[in-house]
C-alpha cells in the first residue's frame, strides 16, 4: 500500500495555480466551491447572490494566493475569505444593522423534542434580520469570539453579544412556534 502525501500535493496544487495555472485554479475550485457555496448561502439567502459572491470570492483566492503562508488549513483560509466577500457583499447592499442594546441576555434551553431538517434549520435561520444572522453564523457556525466578530464587522463587542442574544431568542421564539404546529398538527 503506498501512502500518498495529500498535504504536498495540495502544496504543489496551489503552487500551479500561484503562476496562473488553470488546470490547478480548476482542480481548487471545484474541490472547494461546493462547501463554499454553503458558506455563502449561510449569509446570503438568495443562491443566485450567494453563488455571484462565491465566484467573487473565488477570484479573490486566486489573485491573492501567494499571500497564502501554510499557516493553517487551505480550506479555512478559503472559507475565511468567502465570510469576509459576504460581509462586504451585505454592507454594499446596506443590509446590516446593528442595534446598540445590551439587555435581552436570557439563557436558551436546550431542550428540543423534535427534529428540524437542514432546510428548515436554514430557514429559520435566513429569517432573522442580517445583522442578527451574520453575528449568528460568525459565533455559531464560524466559532469566531465575540471580540473578533466586533473587529470584523466594525462594532463594539457587546453589540455583537446583544445581536447573538436577540438572534437566539427569535430562533427559540420560532423552534416553540413549529414545537406547538407539531403538537397540534
């Protein structure tokens, strides 16, 4: 059995595609833009918008790939700059809000008797406000810290634990609503 380095296969991929290499540009893109595409559907409802800044994204990858250092996975540094294309993509369109309020950091239970497919999960989630989504993804999903998501979206980071608060309280204010549709249906 013969053990195949991938992590210097990718090195020597993404080197090809440095010096402009298609064959290798297409290889990256059609490795990654699956899971890319869901990145950018988290924070843009509509697909057509959400695979219009992937492909943005994707450009950016390929003109900024050199700066790539291996610190890190290739992945995470794609999906990085696919969060990063979303956010500026939300604020050209002026969709993201933020409302400076500290209150409203109830505790969510855990509890939850039935199951939610992830359509539906999806889209509970695309009917919060931006702002709320966005910070939502970035903490929930993404795993970033609330001081990190401030510094990335220009806020203080008790908005950004204010907006997580309000997203999870409509999100639990929803899951009750479909529990009791259930319940009665």
């Amino acid at each position: 059995m013969k053990v195949i380095n991938l992590h210097h296969e990718e090195n020597e991929i993404i080197a090809l595609a440095v010096k402009n290499n298609r064959q290798a540009q297409q290889f990256i893109y059609s490795k990654y833009s699956p899971k890319m595409l869901s990145v950018c559907r988290q924070y843009i409802k509509d697909l057509q918008l959400a695979e219009d800044v992937m492909i943005t994204a994707f450009m950016k990858v390929f003109v900024n790939l050199d700066r790539f250092e291996n610190k890190g996975s290739f992945e995470g540094w794609i999906r990085r700059t696919m969060i990063n294309e979303c956010i500026s993509f939300i604020r050209v369109q002026k969709k993201m809000h933020f409302i400076e309020d500290s209150s409203g950091f109830e505790e969510v239970d855990n509890e939850a008797d039935i199951q939610f497919s992830l359509e539906d999960i999806q889209s509970l989630i695309d009917s919060l406000p931006d702002g709320y989504k966005i910070v939502f993804n970035l903490f929930v999903i993404e795993g970033y810290k609330h001081k990190e998501i401030a510094s990335m979206l220009g806020i203080n980071e008790g908005t950004s634990k204010s907006q997580f608060a309000h997203a999870r309280r409509i999100l639990k204010n929803q899951i009750n609503i479909l529990k009791n549709k259930e319940k009665y249906s």
